[in-house]
C-alpha cells in the first residue's frame, strides 16, 4: 500500500531536466490525444462542486473527480482566493491531486497541483487555438497579467508564430514584471495604458482574458470592432456571476467550452442557452475538417477547466518522476496483518 508523493521539489527537478518548452509541447500533445480518444462511456467526468464562501475573505474549494473505467480515479482539489496575493502573498489559485486505483481504492499517487493547474489550463488555451484560431496568427492580446497569463501566451507561442504581445491590468504592478517573466519566449510586450485597452482588442488575432474581476463586474473590456477571425480564450470565468466579456460579443461569436455542463454554470456560457453553444473543444479535435472554416471568424474557448486535463496532466508528470526516479513512496494509508482489526498496526 505505498503513495508515489510527487512535493514542489520533485516537480521543480522534472521541469529543469525536461525544459519547460518541452514540457509545455507535450502537455499540448497529451491534452490532444487525450481528446481525440475522449469517450464518455470510458471516461467519465461529472461537472465539478463545492464551496464558495465570503469569510473572512471571497474564496472557492472546489474537487474536480474523473472516473477511467477499469483503471483510475484522479480528484482535483482547488481553491480559487483572490485575496491570496495581497494578504497571503500566496497564488490566486492553489490545488492538489490525488489519483485512486479503482479495484481497491488504494491512493496511488498524490502530488502538487499548481504547477499542473497552470500548465494544462494553457495548454487547453493552445489546443483551442490551433484549432480554432487563424493560422497566421501574429499579435496576442492578453487582459490580466497574473499567474495564468504567463501559461496562456506560453502554450500559445509554441503552436504560432506570435511576434508581439499587448498586455493590460489593472495591477500596474503585474503588468510591470510580466516581460521578465515571459522573458524566455522572446516575444515583444507592450504594456498598454488604461486608454489603449480598446486598441489591444482591435489589434489582436489571438485574446486571453485570465483576470480576478469580482462577481457581477461589468465587462473587462467594452464591446468593439475586432478582427473577423478573432480568437479568444476566455479563462476567468469560474464562478456563477462571473464573467469577463462583453454580452453582445458573446452572442455573435461561436462558442465552444471546455465542458457544456460546466460552463453553462460558471463559464461565459452561463448567459447563452446551451442551443446557443457550440459543441465542446474535444468535439472540434475528433472532427477538425468539420469545423476549419471557423478560423475565419469570431471564436471563443470557454476554459473553465475540465477534470480531464488535470488527470493528462496528473499522468505526464508521473511518467516522468517514473524515469527520473523522483518523488517519495509512503505508506499514508492504513493496512495491517488482519483486515477485519482496525486495531492492527502491526
């Protein structure tokens, strides 16, 4: 009865010996097949639940399960606090995975989630826009230059060509250190003032919205004339009320979400009906011919983060603690001589 635990440590030593690039790509690659093979008589995925509360400050935890019939359950375990950067100096969002064998329910494995949450949410951002965006894609506009942002431009990069991004927040502060901390892509930023914000919608092929606008806050941007074959990844969208574009935008784009269910709840979804809908990401990847025309027009991901890409992300780093003979094994489940003695311990 051993747990493969997988600390910040080991994550860290699997990032230096892979290269984040070439992590970022395979988790790309692995999110890609893993939707491409998507069945939901295999796999099953229900939409994520619990709490949110307002004391002593606004905060989510949610648990985020997927089922793989005969072999795994992954459970995410994340919280969603604002707050935390200014009061805790901690992450806006920190999260735990636990992955469970299904003929015993032993705990197979347990590790960070942060790092993995980050990863995959722009990986998913990439797949959607190697999909759904124009192929010649140079200029990213991004709203919201915190932890996500990071991610978003990243997986973005390495599926096109982008030759400037234009970044705005509210946090003047965040916007300031997000060159350094995309300085590894090598790609131009321009900060844009709080005046210039209608011209990064204007001028971009690709947009991210990743901001912590509180819930009922009107729009992170006003509605313009964009681009026909604008692409945006909308990923700040988690909690009923909250939204971050512009209705009228919504309505005439085509939206596809990460998880119907899901996102009808928490995502820009939740002010469409679901006819409204395009149907979900994984459905454009098994019939990518189907949908190709979109690339000339007005898209939008839905990203409100799928239990799926956790349990992808979850299994690529595990492989790879496996090569590397990192992590921990540790007996953090009870067992003894006599199964039927709770007293045992010996």
């Amino acid at each position: 009865m051993q747990t493969m635990l997988l600390t910040v440590h080991d994550i860290r030593q699997i990032v230096a010996a892979m290269g984040i690039q070439t992590l970022m790509r395979e988790m790309i690659n692995a999110l890609e097949n893993a939707f491409r093979c998507y069945d939901p008589l295999t796999t099953q995925v229900p939409a994520r639940a619990g709490f949110s509360y307002d004391q002593p400050f606004t905060g989510l935890l949610e648990w985020m399960p997927v089922l793989v019939h005969g072999q795994t359950v992954t459970v995410k375990m994340v919280g969603y606090h604002p707050h935390n950067p200014d009061q805790h100096e901690l992450p806006t969002i920190l999260s735990s995975i636990g992955t469970y064998d299904v003929r015993t329910g032993q705990l197979l494995a347990l590790m960070d989630g942060t790092f993995l949450t980050a990863l995959r949410t722009g990986a998913a951002s990439g797949l959607a826009a190697s999909y759904l965006a124009h192929p010649d894609s140079r200029v990213m506009g991004i709203v919201g230059a915190g932890a996500q942002a990071v991610t978003q431009l990243h997986a973005v990069a390495e599926l096109f060509a982008i030759q400037k991004v234009c970044i705005y927040d509210v946090d003047k502060s965040a916007t300031a250190s997000f060159m350094n901390r995309t300085r590894f892509l090598g790609i131009p930023v321009q900060v844009m003032a709080d005046d210039q914000l209608d011209e990064l919608v204007r001028s971009a092929d690709i947009l991210c919205t990743a901001t912590s606008t509180a819930i009922g806050s009107p729009p992170v941007f006003a509605d313009t004339v964009t681009k026909p074959w604008l692409h945006i990844n909308a990923i700040g969208s988690d909690f009923p009320g909250k939204t971050e574009l512009p209705l009228t935008l919504v309505e005439r784009a085509i939206v596809h979400p990460d998880f119907t269910e899901q996102a009808l709840k928490e995502g820009e979804s939740q002010r469409l009906v679901v006819d409204a809908l395009g149907p979900p990401l994984y459905e454009v990847v098994q019939a990518p011919d189907k949908y190709a025309a979109e690339r000339e027009r007005l898209t939008i991901f839905d990203s409100t983060g799928w239990a799926l890409e956790d349990a992808v992300a979850a299994e690529l780093l595990l492989s790879h603690a496996r090569r590397l003979q990192l992590g921990q094994t540790l007996h953090i489940q009870h067992t003894s001589t006599d199964p039927l003695n709770p007293y045992d311990f010996s």
